[in-house]
C-alpha cells in the first residue's frame, strides 16, 4: 500500500516548480533577434487543454503542425517584446520536443540598433500561480536577465551600447 501511495505521489509531483526559461539573443550579422523558449511539456498541456476546451488534448501525440498552430496565437498574445519604446513583431518560426520540455523558435526581424529591451512574457500565468518565467537578454557579450511572474509581467533591460 505504502508503494502505491509512494508512485501516485510522485505521479502528482512531476515538478514542483511552474517555469519557463526565454532566452533572446540579437544576431548583428541578420539584424534579427533570435527567441528559443523552453517550457514542461506537462504544463503546456495543460494550459492548452483549458485554452482549447479538449480535455484530452495530448501534445506528445498532437501533429506537429497543430502545435505550430496552437502556439503561433498562444505566443502572439503571451510574448511581447519593445526595443527603445518600439513594439516589435515576433514571427513563430516551430518547434521541438527536448525530453520533458519543448524548444520553441521565434524571431523578430529587421532589428536596428537598440538600448532598451521591454518583455511582457504571461506564458502559462493564467494556469499556475506561481508561474516565473524567466528571460535572458544577449546584446553583444552583455546578458541581462529577469524574473516575469503573474504579478510583473513585463520588465524592461537598459545596455550600454557604444
């Protein structure tokens, strides 16, 4: 009894913390910012389970290209970057399965030189609490990072660019 009790635990407690890690870095050479955002599959899930109103949605056994399109609208509305003020346009570009997460791949293009980063990063807020996402910032050798929650979405980054 023990046993069981011990694997519907552990079942329930796949991961204790609800996060997501957003990594944007500028590409000069392409003018563009590269995103590649990883998030638990099992969260994921979740959240577009209740998005979409299918309770038996399964994103392992979902085509891939009804992913791209789930997430195309899901990161439209959760992902919003500024550069100096400006809103930028990101383009969902796919993604792939990474063990018990997925890689998502978005660029912004024709990026000019900038300062100032705003991010508002809401991915999987509605679902969990204590959801924090996380976003690291590369301009140049220069990374900056910040912590998005339910309750501060949205931070902005300042470099020192010469």
């Amino acid at each position: 009894m023990k046993t069981v009790i011990a694997c519907l635990l552990s079942f329930l407690f796949v991961h204790p913390l609800h996060v997501s890690v957003t990594e944007i870095e500028f590409n000069e050479k392409n003018k563009s910012l590269e995103i590649m955002s990883r998030i638990f599959a099992d969260d994921l899930e979740e959240t577009l389970r209740k998005r979409t109103g299918n309770q038996t949605f399964d994103i392992l056994a979902a085509p891939k290209e009804t992913v791209n399109q789930l997430m195309t609208a899901y990161y439209n509305e959760n992902l919003k970057v500024s550069l100096d003020g400006k809103a930028q346009v990101i383009h969902f570009l796919g993604h792939e399965r990474d063990g018990d997460a997925f890689i998502f791949y978005i660029e912004i293009e024709k990026v000019k030189k900038w300062k100032t980063i705003q991010t508002t990063n809401s991915l999987l807020t509605e679902m969990f609490d204590d959801q924090s996402n996380l976003v690291h910032v590369t301009l140049y050798d220069d990374v900056k990072s910040m912590r998005l929650t339910k309750d501060h979405l949205t931070d902005k980054l300042t470099f020192d660019v010469k």
